[in-house]
C-alpha cells in the first residue's frame, strides 16, 4: 500500500540508517551494489541523462549551484541533487532550481519502499534519496542532472551515474577517518568520480594532488584534464557590494567584471570550475550573456548568507580550517562594523575547534555562544567553550541553537555584527529562527 502521506514516508525514510547523523563512517567494505541493484529494479533511470558530477572538500555546494544556473539559462532542463538540506529534505532534490514537491517526492518513496524487501539488504538513508533524486529525474525528462557528492568520491553513492564531466572544487583535510590521513590519500578518493571518457575539471590545488588527479585520468583514460591555474583561471577579482566582480578564464573565452552575488574571495574560483564544467559538457563556451544572467541570479542559503543589517547577520556553514579561514577573510574583507562581533557555533565530533575559531578571533569575534547541533555526532558545547577560551575568546555555554541566537541578539547592538557557524546543521536551526525573529521586527 501507498504511504497516506507525505509525513509517513518520511518517517520510514528516518527509520534508515543515517551516516550523516550517526558517524562520518562507512560499511566495513565499502561498496555501490546496493545501489546498482536499486537502480536495475528500477530500470537504471541514472542512464536516461548525463550528468555533471561534483565534489571537493569545501565549494562544492556554491559551484553546484552556478553549475545549474549557467545549464539553465543555456536552455536545458536541469535536475539538481544537494546535500545536506537546512530545513527541508525537499532542498536536495530540485528541478531548475525548485524543491521537489511533497507530491513527487511522495511517489518516488512509494516505489522505494515497494522494491525494498527484494532488496539484498536495505539501503541507507542518503542511499535511498539519491536514488529519488536519479528516479525523479528520470520521471521528469530533465536534459541534464547536476550530481553533488555527499561525502568522498569512490564510494560515494552517488558515484553511480558515469557522468561525462566529473569536477573537483577544491582538496584538504576533512574526514580523515573516512577518507584518508594525507590530502593525496583524500584526492584518490576523490578523484574517483572521474571515469572513462570524462573530462576533469580541478579547482586550485597542489601540483602533489594534482598528480593524484592526473593519475587517475590516465588510468581511466579519461577525455582531458582542466586544471585551475592552467585551462581555466579566476583572472581578478573584486569586492564589489553585496558579492564579486570577478574575470574568468576557459579554454575558447574569458569572461570581464562578471558579477557573482556571493561573498568570499574563493567565490570567484568556484566560478571558474563551475563555467568550466559547463564548457565541458556543452561542447562550447557559454555566450557572456548567459554567465552574466545564470551567475547574477545565484543563491546559495547558508553560505556566507547575509539575513540582516542592523545588526548584520551572517550564516556560514563553515565546518573545517579551510572554511573558516575563507570565512575570516570574507569577514575582513567585506564586512566592517564598529559594535560588538559575536558567534553562535556549534561543531560535530571529529572538528578541530582550535583551527575553525583561531580564524574567527583573527576575523575580529570577541565572543562565542557554544551550542549542540541536534544530531548524535555533536561535539558538546563545553568542548567549545573551552578551545575559544584558549584561543583568546570569551564563551558561554547555552542549551539549544534557538536559545544561542535569541542570547546573541541581546549582545549585539545594530553597529554589529551576529555570526552563526560551525556546520550545517547549526546554520539550518539557526537560519529558520533568524528568518522569524527578523520578520518579526518587521
């Protein structure tokens, strides 16, 4: 029988088990054949379309985004698959940028659970979504899918699609434990979203990881290798208000003062990855006009996104050393107030708080509100509190993401400045309370 509602096939959706609340972990034996055994009783709908794959350490969500807009304002039909969501799981499966309905997402589930006891085992939670996400698309004729990666590369599950175009954003020290100890031993991971007759796209990185990268495009015998520095480049770019003028570089085009809506100077890279992507799938260079266009309407929630202004209020899902140094520099950079600076952060087990608050004490926050992201892999606020302190910083410790942001906004006057970072799943509780505090006031 069908589910009754949209709330029940969440519910069994809930009930699998879940790697990105429970550990950053894999099966003991890593594999995809639970996925290619879904997808066969399904009739293999990952085959109907191509794909553009992505992943990378941080970026990849930002490039995604740009990634899709540029495709559809290039005149296609565009399926998208992101991940994590911030408030609804409906965020992860998009068509031309729209969430996927609670209608649609409903009749994807119905046939997952359908084919489930033929199953050999069960699959995960992220599993069985990108599997609705590959079947929606299927059901909806999209002309090209955007595939973002949840955690690696090789063993990922999304790693199923053999996607012409296989791009990584960027490469550093983010789940060890899973992936590997050394940033080559990460790239090997990573790179093994590159498969046969594909093109590569690397984003900036050492000539060490690039080698890693190469190696596998050799191995694979992949169609070409664009690598960030090389075929495509960020030429220049500028703080402009409210993101970046920036100067992009590909094989056959540049591109002058296009202006990307979003703020960090690591945007402009993202850009070049992701108009480079697109040049590679499309066959050509996109015309000027339609990267000016796709970019200017691009948003990306939870990415250095600016809520409010008096005071100004900022949500970054800056999770490791990378991410808050590109978040303290952006903070430098392009965001200058007289008050009081003051963090809401909550972290996941296996962070290093040290390196992801030293940037924000150089950034200029003088105080942080330690919370509990709400999911068993977080790192108790004590943890917190106790690196800001070390680190220069005064902390308290509060009981919940909700009960942080009402305190910071008793701390911070209208010349300040509110921060909430530390991950995504922080940002997310903390976004749905900004959003109704801030029309409140309105």
């Amino acid at each position: 029988m069908a589910f009754a509602s949209i709330e029940l096939a969440l519910v069994w959706l809930d009930s699998h088990i879940d790697y990105e609340r429970v550990a950053p972990t894999r099966r003991s034996l890593p594999t995809l054949d639970g996925m290619h055994e879904a997808l066969a009783m399904l009739g293999d709908p990952q085959r109907a379309y191509p794909a553009i794959h992505l992943t990378g350490t941080n970026g990849k969500g930002s490039t995604t985004a740009m990634v899709s807009a540029l495709l559809v304002e290039s005149g296609l039909s565009v399926g998208s698959y992101t991940s994590p969501n911030l408030h609804r799981v409906n965020e992860r499966i998009a068509w031309n940028a729209d969430p996927i309905s609670d209608a649609d997402l409903l009749d994807v589930l119905d046939r997952l659970r359908m084919i489930e006891p033929s199953l050999s085992e069960p699959l995960t939670r992220f599993e069985l979504l990108t599997v609705a996400a590959l079947l929606h698309f299927d059901d909806i004729a999209v002309d090209v899918a955007v595939i973002e990666v949840g955690l690696g590369g090789t063993w990922d599950s999304t790693n199923v699609i053999g996607a012409p175009v296989a791009a990584i954003t960027s490469i550093g020290l983010d789940h060890t434990q899973v992936l590997g100890d050394t940033v080559e031993e990460i790239a090997a991971d990573k790179a093994g979203i590159i498969g046969p007759g594909a093109t590569a796209i690397l984003g900036p990185t050492s000539d060490s990881v690039a080698e890693v990268v190469e190696q596998r495009c050799d191995a694979v015998g992949a169609a070409g290798l664009w690598r960030y520095g090389t075929e495509i480049a960020c030429t220049a770019d500028r703080l402009a208000v409210g993101g970046r003028l920036v100067d992009l570089s590909i094989p056959g085009a540049t591109y002058h003062e296009v202006f990307v809506p979003l703020h960090g100077h690591h945007q402009g890279q993202n850009a070049a990855v992701a108009v480079g992507a697109v040049a590679a799938f499309l066959g050509w260079a996109p015309a000027p006009d339609v990267v000016e266009t796709a970019f200017a309407a691009v948003l990306v929630p939870g990415r250095l996104e600016v809520l409010g202004s008096q005071p100004l209020v900022i949500v970054d899902g800056a999770h490791n050393a990378a991410g808050a140094e590109a978040l303290s520099r952006a903070l430098t950079e392009a965001f200058s107030v007289e008050g009081r600076r003051v963090a809401v952060l909550g972290m996941l087990e296996g962070r290093d708080p040290i390196a992801i608050l030293r940037p924000l004490a150089e950034a200029g926050i003088d105080h942080v509100i330690c919370v509990m992201p709400v999911t068993p892999r977080a790192m108790s606020a004590s943890q917190v509190a106790s690196a800001a302190v070390e680190v220069g910083l005064t902390a308290e410790v509060v009981s919940s993401v909700e009960a942080g942001v009402d305190e910071a906004l008793t701390l911070v006057a209208d010349d300040g400045l509110l921060l909430v970072s530390g991950s995504l799943y922080v940002v997310g509780d903390a976004r749905a309370r900004l959003i109704d505090v801030l029309n409140a006031g309105h």
